[in-house]
C-alpha cells in the first residue's frame, strides 16, 4: 500500500513537473497583457516612461530582494517599449512582440543553444514560422491595415482625431518594438547562459531589477528635467509602477528563469503570442483601441507552426 502511494506520488509530481512550464507561461501571457493596459492607461495620463522604468525596477527590487536575501542569500529596450506603444497602441504593441520567439530562435542558433535538423517536422516548423513572424512584423511596419470593429463603442470620432496625431509616428513607434524585441531576446539568451554558472533564480532576478533601477535613474534624470515628472498619487500611473514591476518584472523574470533554465529560452518566447490575443480584447473593451486587419494572422500562423514542437 506505502508502495502504491509513493508510486502514485512519484507519477503526479512527475506530471506536474511536465506541465509547469506550460502553465506558467500561459499564466505570465495574461500578466503581462493587464501591463499593457494598465501602462497604456498611464501614459495617456501623461507619465514619464523614464520615470515610470526607475518606479517599475524600485517596485520589483522590493519585493524580490527579501525573497533573495532569506531563501538564497534591462533599461533601454524597456524605454523603446514604451516610446513604441505610446506612438502606437497596447494591441499593437503585443503584436509587434510576436516576432520575439523568431529572433530568440534565430540568435539560439547562432550561439548553438538550438539544433535544427532539418529533416524533423518540429526544426522544418521553425524554420518556417521564422521566416513568416519577420515577415510579418515587415508588413505591419509598412502596412495599417483596415480597422476590425471587436465591441462597436460609438467612439469613431475620438480615434479618427487620434489618428491623425499618431499616424506620423507609426512607422517611428514600430522601429522602436522591434529594436527593443532585439534587445529582449538577448536578454533572454543571456539569462540562459548565466543561469548555468549561477542557478539561483532569485538572486539573479533581484540583481537585475537593482541594476535596471540604478541604470533607469540615471537615464531618466539626463532624459528628464521636469521634476515634477517623478510626482505620482494614487492613480494608474501609481498602479503602473507598482504592478508592471511586480508581476512583469519580479515575478516575470523568476519565472522566466526558472523555465529557462529547464526548457530553454526558444521556449520562454514561444507563448508571447498568446499575449497579443489577450491584449486585443482587453485593449478593445477597455480602451476602446481599434484593432486593425493583418496583426492576427501572424500570431496564428506562429501558434501553428511552433505548435509541433511544443510536445
């Protein structure tokens, strides 16, 4: 009987082991879409992206270095990221992101932290998805496509205004994702090769918060010299610090390093985007964004052709 439960034991945990990774990013994907609209919200209201990188990494370092300290003892990209979303939308930018697995997999590659045979179907699905994510984050720097109307708001005449202040700075704004996509797939590369010479998760994590809080000051005090700019109440600019930094950085990071770790960084950015989906709808009814024709067909055709491999 001790036997059989031990055995039944053994084969739960060895079940729970397999599908941990798989649920936690899935569950990070829907983290960070509320980052997006909660960010989104903010500066609209017109916060500081500078200010808000230093609060986002202040926020982080907080509640990860406690952890750290008892259990075990990045800035630009980040301020391309939200140049590019405030020039663009939250839907926008949670599409353009979906290039990420493509360039992870192509810098793997390069650094040999990925195989690729070609005569397996799962190396033939990447190959292919590859070529159709950058293709596609092409055509969505040059193409705006027609609008899809997802919960019909009566807010044509807001957009319409809206459209024609941004318009300008799409191409800008879509420049500045992919640069900044750039620079998070290296991150994630990085974070694989380091956490062979140093496994502890936390204490990783919090370093890199610490440090991008420091690198983030000093930035946003050359970049901005409106003081009044790091003044926040409690409002969604408050709320943006504190939970992007939380969920997107502290927990996001410790989870991204610990399935990084066990699976490897290709398959940390394969469900970024599931992302886009859950930002479209939210992004949709919460701010009545305008979600235009020719972003879901990448995130599909990637879902597709990663999907062999996710076994």
């Amino acid at each position: 009987m001790g036997k059989e439960l031990i055995g039944k034991w053994g084969n739960g945990l060895e079940v729970w082991n397999k599908v941990m990774p798989y649920l936690a990013m899935v569950s990070l994907q829907f983290g960070y879409s509320g980052m997006h609209i909660i960010t989104m919200l903010s500066l609209k209201r017109g916060m500081s992206h500078w200010v808000l990188v230093v609060y986002r990494h202040a926020a982080a370092t907080l509640v990860v270095a406690p952890f750290a300290l008892i259990l075990e003892r990045p800035v630009i990209d980040q301020n391309l990221y939200y140049v590019g979303m405030k020039y663009t939308s939250a839907t926008f930018t949670s599409a353009t992101v979906n290039v990420l697995p493509a360039i992870t997999f192509v810098l793997a590659l390069i650094i040999r932290l990925e195989r690729v045979n070609i005569r397996k179907v799962h190396s033939q699905a990447k190959i292919i998805g590859t070529i159709i994510t950058v293709g596609g984050a092409m055509l969505m720097t040059l193409y705006k496509g027609p609008i899809v109307d997802m919960f019909s708001r009566g807010s044509a005449i807001h957009h319409q205004a809206n459209d024609t202040s941004l318009g300008q700075h799409w191409v800008a704004g879509t420049l500045m994702l992919l640069a900044c996509t750039f620079g998070w797939s290296g991150f994630f590369i990085l974070q694989s090769i380091t956490l062979k010479e140093y496994p502890a998760e936390l204490s990783l994590t919090a370093l890199i918060c610490l440090m991008g809080m420091l690198e983030g000051a000093v930035v946003a005090l050359v970049m901005e010299r409106d003081m009044t700019a790091w003044i926040v109440g409690f409002d969604s600019r408050l709320l943006a610090a504190v939970y992007s930094g939380v969920v997107c950085s502290g927990i996001a990071y410790y989870v991204q390093g610990v399935v990084n770790k066990a699976k490897g960084p290709v398959f940390v950015t394969t469900f970024s985007p599931l992302c886009m989906i859950i930002t479209a709808v939210l992004g949709a009814m919460i701010l009545a964004e305008q979600v235009h024709l020719g972003s879901f067909p990448l995130t599909l055709t990637w879902e597709l052709d990663r999907g062999s491999n996710l076994q």
